[in-house]
C-alpha cells in the first residue's frame, strides 16, 4: 500500500488504460473492494453491488463486445480531433490509444469489476423532469468513487468505464443479473504499464465554482 494523502490521491488518481494480467491478491483485492462499501448512500440502503469478473471465458465475452463498442467511439473522436488544435489533438489522441491498448487487451486485466445497482433502492428524484436522469447516480458512483481512489493507494491502476453498459441486454444473463438490477458501470483494475497514476490536468477551481449565482464569480 503505498502512503498517499486523500488531497494527493484525488489530484493524481488518473485513467489508467494500460494494465497488467499479473494477478491481485485476495487481501489488496478485498481492500479495495471494502472501500467501496463505506461510500454515502441514499438512506444508506446501498442499492448496489459488485461483480468481480475474473474467470476468462467471461473475460473474453466482455472485450468481445468491449472492441466492438469501442472501435465505433474511437473512431467518431479521431474523427473530432481531425478538427481540433494541436495541442488539444495530441492529448485527446493519446486518451484514444490508451483505449486501444484497454480493448486489445480487455480479455486479459485481472479483474474487472462490474458495478450493479437495483433501481427499487434508488430515490431518483429527477425522474420526471423531462431530462436525463442523473440524481439516481448519487446512491452508486460515490463508491466507485471510493473504490478507484482505494486502486490508487494500492498502487493499481483503474478507469471507469460505462461502454458496456450498453449491452447490458445480452450481458446481464452472462453475470446472473436478477431482475431489475442493471448494470452502472465496469471497472477494470490492475498493475499499471509504465507509471500508471499521475498528476492530472483539470479546469482552474475559479472556472467551476460560481457564488449564489450561475455565472457569477466566488472569488
């Protein structure tokens, strides 16, 4: 485990794409995952759960559809960069490889950690207001949340992704889903190729942070 502060931890837990296959073990796993279960929930009813997926014929089924969903998103962002400045292209290009890298060898992270969720446990207060709804998120990604920042401490790497959430018709029976659990997202974790977690690159606080009003300057 390595000593990292909370504050360094959130400022340098990055995506990190290139993993691995070399095993976790049981008790770095089990931390990581226990993290995950003091997260806040709406009225603590922690509406979720979490598939670890380490057998490989369910590995293989998940970046089977993984390559497939990735190939049309890569394509339609390289297609944005083509338009982009220099700078913004090089880094959204280099976001794109590390995809690459993620779907090629999707089948062989470690572990891939499938976050689950039973609508019935939820208050989606937001439902009705004629816009997506997001307020139902508030009881599951803290936990992710929790979970990735855990992966940091650890010295593994991790991304949230939420591709296959897509597909959840034809996976759900693959992982046992009861109904009317869903799927919110798939996080594959392990050792990171290369230097893994770094300090990241985030708009200035004084740019998403306004006082009383939208727009209006806190500092």
């Amino acid at each position: 485990m390595h000593d990292i502060s909370l504050y360094q931890a959130m400022r340098t837990t990055r995506a990190v794409r290139r993993l691995r296959p070399d095993p976790i073990p049981d008790d770095v796993l089990r931390r990581v995952l226990e993290a995950a279960t003091f997260a806040p929930s709406g009225g603590n009813r922690q509406a979720w759960r979490i598939i670890v997926v380490r057998d490989a014929t369910l590995k293989q089924e998940l970046a089977t559809r993984q390559r497939g969903y990735w190939s049309a998103y890569a394509s339609a962002g390289r297609s944005v960069a083509a338009s982009m400045p220099e700078t913004s292209r090089e880094r959204t290009l280099k976001t794109l490889a590390a995809g690459d890298y993620l779907a090629e060898h999707f089948h062989e992270t470690p572990a891939i950690l499938v976050v689950c969720f039973d609508p019935r446990g939820l208050a989606i207060t937001d439902a009705q207001l004629g816009r997506p709804s997001v307020v139902g998120g508030a009881s599951i990604y803290p936990a992710v949340q929790n979970l990735l920042l855990a992966c940091r401490a650890e010295g593994l790497g991790c991304v949230l992704t939420t591709l296959l959430c897509a597909a959840e018709a034809e996976l759900g029976p693959l992982l046992g889903l009861p109904e009317p659990w869903a799927t919110a997202a798939y996080v594959p974790i392990g050792y990171p190729v290369g230097a893994g977690h770094g300090p990241l690159s985030r708009k200035p606080v004084e740019q998403m942070v306004f006082k009383d009003k939208f727009g209006e300057a806190m500092w």
